[in-house]
C-alpha cells in the first residue's frame, strides 16, 4: 500500500491555522497582548550650516603622536607579563630626561621617586600593573598609572610588538578618581570642576587606523556625592548616655 503525503503547504497552513486561534483565544483574557500605541515619526539628523567652507590643510589625525617605542626595552616570549614596570617607566624618561608635559611629561618629583623604587618601594609613584588584551589581537597589554603630585595620574598602556620591542599606545594624565577595564575600554573618570555632582567619563578604545588607544567616547555624568578630592573623616560616635548606678 502507497502512503499518500499531506502537502508542506497543506501543513503549514493548518500550523497558521492553530497560532491564529491561540492568538485570538488569548487576546480576551487577562493579560493578553496589547497595543503599544502610536509609533513616533523617526527624525533623521540635519546637517547645518552645509555651506561651511572646506579646510584648506589636512588635519593631523588625532593620536599620531600618542605611540611611540620604548628604547631599550626588550619583551621576553613577546609577553607582557614578563616586564619589570618600575623599568619600563624609567626607560620612558632616560629617553626625555627633560619633558614635563605632553605624553611623556612627569613632574620632577615624581622623577625623583621614580629613581628610588628600589631603595624606597613604598614611595614608588608606579601603581600596579594590569594586563588586558586591548587590541583584540590575543595578546595582553599592560596598563600602569603613575601617581603625581596635586592628585595627577598619568595613565599608559604599552602593546608588544612581533620583533620582541614595546610600543606605547597610551598615555593621558588628569586628575582621575577611577580607572576603569569595559572589554578593551580603558574609562577614566575624572572630577568636573566646573559642574558640581557630574564626573567626566573618557573611553579609550583601540583604533586599527592609528595603531593606538583613543579617545572614542566622552561624557558628562550625573554621579551621586561619593567621590570627593579632599573626604572629610566621619565624626566619632559619641557613647550613649548610660545611668549612673549608686
């Protein structure tokens, strides 16, 4: 005996059948499907002013001059976690032994405590190091801050390279009050002078154009009172009056 198939189209509508009177069954009852109104009319974005002239020279590209190479600095196994911070820091300023601002600015004090990690390792202005793969590439970079004076922190971030050598692909300073590691995002938060209860937070992501960590994201942030430059220390409880016994 031949077994004579239901057509797929024969079976597919039988199966909208079915969906269609669960759906009309359940819109009756108590916490079944309902409108969510009217849709707003989307609004694209407008160019102004499109008849601003066009630049006459070509912009530099941002973060052209935020990598460089550490001299002197060798990468063992092309892994990070094999350097000597303190090190790396101190081949940075052997190489601009007179820069104090830009990317490898650092103030003369902090120079001078650098000098002295090894004999005096709790002054050392290098914090610990953190190791994150930035670039997506499956490789670690390091992140080191650098603490400074009038509550500065530089912040660096350093990428090993195939020939063994160490390029920096960061380096920012402010006076942060956190640090923070989103995926391949370094956010740094820093305190708004100018706008009391708002904090500004930076994203620095990889950018393959440049080779470099840049800021890609910048905002201003409704923060609660909790991070204060100069805390005020809790005022001591004062002991609950007991009876005097006689």
């Amino acid at each position: 005996m031949t077994r004579h198939r239901r057509p797929a189209r024969a079976a597919a509508a039988l199966l909208a059948a079915g969906a269609a009177a669960v759906l009309v069954s359940g819109c009756g009852n108590a916490g079944g499907l309902e409108g969510a109104g009217p849709t707003p009319t989307a609004v694209g974005p407008v160019r102004l002013w499109p008849d601003l002239p066009k630049p006459t020279t070509t912009p530099q590209d941002y973060g052209e001059s935020q990598t460089e190479r550490v001299p002197g600095i060798k990468v063992p196994g092309g892994d990070v976690h094999n350097l000597d911070p303190v090190a790396v820091v101190q081949a940075e300023v052997r190489a601009h032994p007179d820069q104090y601002t830009g990317a490898d600015g650092l103030y003369e004090e902090t120079v001078r405590q650098l000098n002295q990690c090894r004999s005096k390792p709790k002054g050392c202005p290098v914090l610990k190091a953190y190791f994150r793969d930035l670039t997506g590439d499956g490789r670690d970079e390091m992140i080191l801050g650098i603490k400074m004076p009038e509550q500065q922190l530089a912040v660096r971030c350093y990428m090993p390279d195939k020939n063994g050598t160490l390029t920096r692909i960061m380096s920012t300073s402010d006076q942060l009050i956190e640090v923070e590691l989103a995926g391949r995002d370094v956010i740094l938060h820093s305190v708004s002078a100018g706008i009391p209860g708002y904090e500004y937070r930076t994203a620095w992501s990889w950018d393959n154009h440049q080779r470099a960590m840049l800021p890609t994201r910048d905002e201003i942030i409704r923060v609660e009172p909790q991070h204060s430059l100069n805390p005020v220390p809790p005022r001591p409880k004062t002991p609950n009056p007991t009876a005097s016994r006689r």
